[in-house]
C-alpha cells in the first residue's frame, strides 16, 4: 500500500517559489493499477519521483508498507529504490552500448546479486518480454517498441513491489504501444506488483484501476473502476 | 554493487570508445616506455659497475694514504699547503697537471702492519720502466704493477696463484704477445721477456755531463744513467676484459717482492725512495662494511686518510644514480602531460553517458559507487598506458640489447638494459594511482549528479 499524506513541493525561495505540487493526498492499494494523468506541467513527473524516493517532498510523508520514505536518508532511499521500485521511461533510456543481458543484469549488479541466480532470473525476465533470443544483441539494435520491452524486462527482473512507468508508450506507434500495456498489465496481475503510469493518454489512464487527475500540482478527480475492492 | 562487476562495467564502456581509450593511453604509455627503459638502465649500468668494482677492487681492501687527497673523490683541492719532508710532487699522465702529495712511508707501513685488524699491506709501486723487450723483437713501452690478489685479470692463458706471483712470474697482457713474437698466449707460458729499468740520474752523472758539454765533449746525447735489465718468466696471459678499469688490461704484474724491487732501484736517491703515495691493506674479515668502516676509524684517527672499497662503489652508484634521476625525470613529466588527457577524457565520457548516470542512480546505485565506476575507468586507462609502454619497452630492449652489448663492447652475459618484472608492475600500479586519481574529479561529478536533472538531459 502506497499512502501519499498531504504532499507539497515547492521549487526556489520567497519570491521565485513555485508550487509545484500542494496537498496531494490518496492512497494506492497493493497490486493495483493507477493513472496519474494531466498535462504537461500538471505536476505528475513531480509526483512520481517523489512517489519513487527520487526526489523528497517539501512537506507531507510518503508511506510505503508502513515506512515514511520521505524521511529516509539518501542511503536508505538508494537502497529502496534498488530493491523496491522498477522504472520504465518514455524514452527507454537503454544502455545502446550494452547487450541486452547486461542492460537487464543492472538493477542485479546494484542489488549484489550474482552468479547463476543472477543468469536466470536475467533469462527468465527477458523470456516473459520475449527477447531471449536478442540476449547477446546491443541495445542499439533493437527496434522502439523491442527496446521499450527491453526496459520493462529490467524494470521487472528485481521483482520489485511497485513499478513507475513515465509516458511508457509515448514514443512508440499505436499498435507497439498497445502491446507494451498488455505487457505492463499482464506483469500487474501476474506479479502482483502495483503499477503507477504517468500519461496524459485517456485511453491508456481507462485501462487502469485507479486514475488520479492532476492540474496545476492539484488533484482534481481521483476515478476508480467498480472492480476494484478497496 | 559488487566490484567485479563495475570493473567488468567499466571496461565494457572503454571498449565502446576504443579511438579514445587508446589514445588516451597511448599518451601515458610514452610515460611508461621512458621510465622502463630508464629503469632498465639503471638496473644495467648498476650491475656492470658492481661488476667493475666486484674485478677491480677487494671489498676487504682500502687505500690508506696520508693525504687528505686520497680521501677526496672529487677535483683535487688545489690551494697551498704547508712544507712537509714527505711531500712529493706527483704529476698526472697527460694532463699536464700535478698535485703535491703527502707520502706513506717505510716507518708508517711498519706501524700499520702492526695493527691488530690488518692482514697485510701493499705498498703502491709507481714503476715506470723504460722499455719491454724479447730476443730479436722491437723495444715497447710498458706499464708494471704488482700484483694483486684481490684484483684478479681475467686470463687467456696461464694460471694465477692464490697469493703473490713467485719470484720472477710475471703475467703478460694478451696485446704483447704478437708483438713479442709469440705464436699465441699459450706459446708464451713459460718463455722469458726483459724488462729493462732505470735508476734516476745521479749527481756524479749529471755533473759529469754538464762538465762534458761545457767541454764540447758531447754536443748531444743525455747523462749516463744506470739501468737494469730483469728477465721475468711468464706465468699467465691477462685480457683486456669489459669489466676491468682501463689499466688492468694492459699493465705486466710481477710479484710484491719484485715490484718493491724494482721500486727501489727506480727511486734510489730521490725523495720518493721508501716513500709511497698510497698503500693498499686488507682488513681481516673486512668484506663486512661494518669492520671495515671501524677499521677506517682508527686509521684516520691516527692520522690517516682511508678509503674503502665500499667508499668507493658508493662513488660510482652516486654517479649512475644521478644519471638516472635526470633521465627519469624525463618520464615524469610526460606522465603528468597525460594526466591532462586523461582528465580530459574522463569529463567527455561523463557527459557523454549523463543519461546514463542518471538511469544508474534511478535504479538505486550508490553515487560512491558510480565515482568507483569512473575512477576503475581511469585506473583501465592507466593499466593500458604501463603495459603497451612496458611491453614496448621490452621489445625495444630485447632488439637492442645484443646490438648495445657490442657497439659497448661489454663481453658476451652484460646487458645494458636489465628488465625487472617486479619494477615494471609497481610502475604499471603506480601509473594505475596515477590515473585513478587524474579521473578523480571527473568521477565526482558523475557521483554528485541528481538523477531527475540527468535523466531529462536531451
């Protein structure tokens, strides 16, 4: 469960403050879905890092499974972060000059975990995104919507509890993308892990449980689909 | 973040960017070639000149003298001295120039001899004989010394006693033996050649000549001096080897008691008759540095001036040493130009993978360990640079070292360039620090990044 209690950001001092966010306030149930969708500027790229342990909050705390994230230390966050959180971005941000067993071997690497344990869990990921058979090819060479699957395989080998996904399919074309959300929802159901996606797409933000809608550091609406029971 | 795995990492990211990587190297290896092969060097002429010193002088051995010149390994002290009886003018071959001398004498030989740690002395015989000669073969001129145990010439033939050449031995350098007519070094053995010696002017003879000239008795010519012919047979052939000081090639030796002979027949009415410039002992058991150097102590309180082999290797390593710091100096320099490059290098790459760096901490990767990843990638660098040098160096020295042992005339074993494994890692290691710390600042920037602002980097 992801508590979010009355988060605020501000960015610059006295007269430059800006606000980026103000009294963000919801709860995220385990191994749910949730859309945080508004425009450019809405504050939910702000959202999302705070909600990741990237960034810290102004003021308010952020509770994941009972602990207070906000007040960790850079120690503790990285650790978090390592062992908790999966990211996905809309520009992939693959590592081209690496195959893609080393892309995936990363989040492994940062955790310590090594040898055969590592080899299968790196197969395994890149089996369920289907690219076991690219698992000595480059990164550079894979194509948008391969490189994108590439990341979701790394974003998912730590079996992490929750995983961010920032405008996943925003840079691939409608039938790439809509391959990539099957994928992101298949690994919500299977893996039970929550997944939170920042997007401004409506289509993409129905197709999730839970849809946060953010203007001006504000929430708006928060929509919930009937089927999920809170 | 294990540690193997960011030096695998960080060596997957240089090979990415193999132009730069290698010339980047490349700049440190020029640094690594000039320090090996000075090292190398070093290592060569320092073992020749053991080598050298190892042929030429006994380490039990020291020169005793009684003029603080004798002690002096620099320019003689030129300045005025006090009027000594036992002061004699004692002129450089050539040079033209002469330094007066304060002389060992019979009476000090006695009292060093009785000195409980000396084993034997030596008095140094300056004997210049006049010519050296064989039936039916020319007259040359010749330089005789007396033999010196400790000091063994190498030989072609012949062998040399433990101790002292007997009676009229001598050992005759390879270069007379065609000259006397010999038919090799072995036909010599055993056959007999006349050293011929003169006894300085005496006082009857010059002023009977200058009588003479004044009479018109001789309108040329020069006064009559005694000489002495002294057949010696010969024992042994010397050679003229790389690793004897120029002489010992070339002198006759005769024995101690021939030597001291012949001395004094040379010097008989002349101030340096019984005297000495400097007179060689042996101290008991004085291969140890340590009793040699107490031995060295009473000497010179008793008013002696001493030098002991050890003094003297000193001299010779200070020499090589100096010559060596010069050269490296050298490579020091071009190694801290490189620093410059690899600084440079550094900061390309950390901007280069900014995205990156930000993706790395994103994912929770520690900014120590992100520095690490740098700083491994400078230390790659820094191993690459020490071994293309080193393994240059090498070549280089395995190609040359034959062609340099001959153009030097070294004799066949003796290397000027003498590789050490163990010098080339701790330089490879040391150039490794050195990298590592030039990717220093680099590697901090990439640590202190904020992933949120690299990641956005376009």
């Amino acid at each position: 469960m992801i508590d979010v209690v009355e988060v605020g950001k501000v960015y610059g001092k006295k007269d430059q403050a800006f606000t980026a966010l103000a009294d963000v306030s919801f709860t995220v149930p385990d191994g749910a879905s949730v859309a945080i969708i508004g425009k450019s500027g809405s504050g939910k790229s702000t959202l999302m890092h705070i909600m990741s342990g990237l960034d810290h909050p102004t003021k308010g705390a952020i509770v994941v499974d009972s602990e207070d994230i906000s007040a960790l230390k850079r120690k503790a966050l990285d650790r978090f972060r390592a062992e908790k959180i999966g990211f996905i971005f809309q520009a992939f941000f693959v590592q081209a000059n690496e195959s893609c067993y080393h892309n995936v071997s990363l989040p492994l690497e940062i955790a310590r975990i090594g040898g055969n344990k590592r080899r299968t869990r790196i197969q395994a990921a890149l089996k369920q995104v289907e690219l076991a058979d690219k698992i000595d090819q480059k990164a550079k060479n894979l194509s948008g919507g391969q490189k994108q699957r590439l990341a979701i395989a790394r974003a998912i080998v730590n079996m992490p509890k929750i995983i961010f996904a920032d405008e996943p399919t925003g840079n691939l074309d409608s039938a790439t993308g809509e391959k990539i959300e099957k994928l992101l929802f298949d690994f919500n159901r299977k893996l039970g892990s929550t997944l939170v996606i920042v997007t401004h797409d409506d289509d993409l933000a129905a197709k999730c449980d839970m849809q946060i809608h953010m203007k001006d550091g504000r929430i708006t609406q928060i929509t919930k689909k009937k089927v999920v029971a809170s | 973040m294990r540690i193997t795995d960011t030096i695998a990492r960080a060596a997957r990211s240089l090979r990415q960017a193999k132009g730069r990587t290698i010339l980047t190297s490349l700049a440190i290896a020029v640094g690594a070639l000039t320090l090996t092969i000075t090292m190398a060097a070093g290592n060569g002429i320092r073992a020749y000149t053991d080598r050298l010193v190892a042929n030429n002088f006994d380490p039990s051995e020291s020169i005793v003298g009684r003029d603080k010149e004798i002690a002096n390994t620099g320019a003689p002290d030129g300045s005025p001295k006090e009027y000594d009886d036992s002061v004699t003018s004692l002129s450089f071959g050539g040079s033209g120039g002469s330094v007066q001398i304060k002389q060992v004498t019979d009476a000090d030989i006695l009292e060093i001899e009785k000195l409980p740690y000396v084993e034997s002395v030596r008095p140094n015989y300056q004997i210049s004989p006049r010519y050296v000669t064989r039936e039916g073969s020319k007259k040359y001129t010749l330089s005789l010394e007396a033999y010196n145990p400790g000091q063994k010439p190498e030989l072609v033939a012949g062998t040399l006693p433990a101790k002292d050449l007997a009676g009229d031995d001598v050992v005759l350098p390879e270069g007379y033996v065609s000259l006397l007519g010999f038919r090799d070094a072995k036909d010599a053995l055993g056959k007999t050649v006349t050293v011929t010696i003169q006894q300085p002017y005496s006082q009857e003879a010059l002023q009977e000549f200058v009588m003479k000239s004044l009479a018109g008795a001789v309108s040329e010519g020069q006064p009559i001096q005694n000489t002495e012919d002294i057949t010696l047979t010969i024992s042994a052939v010397s050679k003229k080897g790389a690793a004897s000081l120029s002489s010992a090639g070339l002198s006759l030796y005769v024995g101690s008691a021939k030597a001291k002979d012949m001395y004094d027949y040379t010097t008989k009415g002349t101030s340096q008759y019984g005297k000495y410039s400097y007179v060689s002992i042996r101290v008991k058991d004085g291969a140890d540095v340590t009793v040699a150097n107490r031995a060295k102590d009473d000497l010179q309180s008793r008013g002696y001036y001493v030098v002991t082999s050890q003094d003297i290797q000193k001299t010779i390593r200070q020499f090589v040493d100096i010559l060596q710091i010069l050269v490296a100096v050298f490579g020091v320099i071009t190694v801290i130009a490189s620093i410059f490059g690899i600084v440079n290098t550094m900061y390309i790459s950390v901007l280069e993978r900014t995205r990156e760096i930000g993706l790395m901490k994103a994912l929770g990767m520690r900014g120590r360990h992100v520095g690490w990843l740098f700083r491994i990638e400078a230390a790659w660098i820094g191993l690459l640079g020490g071994a293309i040098g080193s393994g240059l160096a090498l070549l280089i020295g395995t190609l040359i070292n034959p062609w340099l042992t001959k153009t030097l005339n070294l004799g066949s074993g003796n290397s000027i360039l003498i590789f050490d494994a163990w010098q080339i890692i701790g330089l490879i290691t040391a150039l490794i620090l050195v990298a590592i710390a030039a990717g220093w600042f680099p590697a901090r920037k990439a640590a202190r990044l904020d992933p949120i602002d690299a990641l956005r980097t376009e």
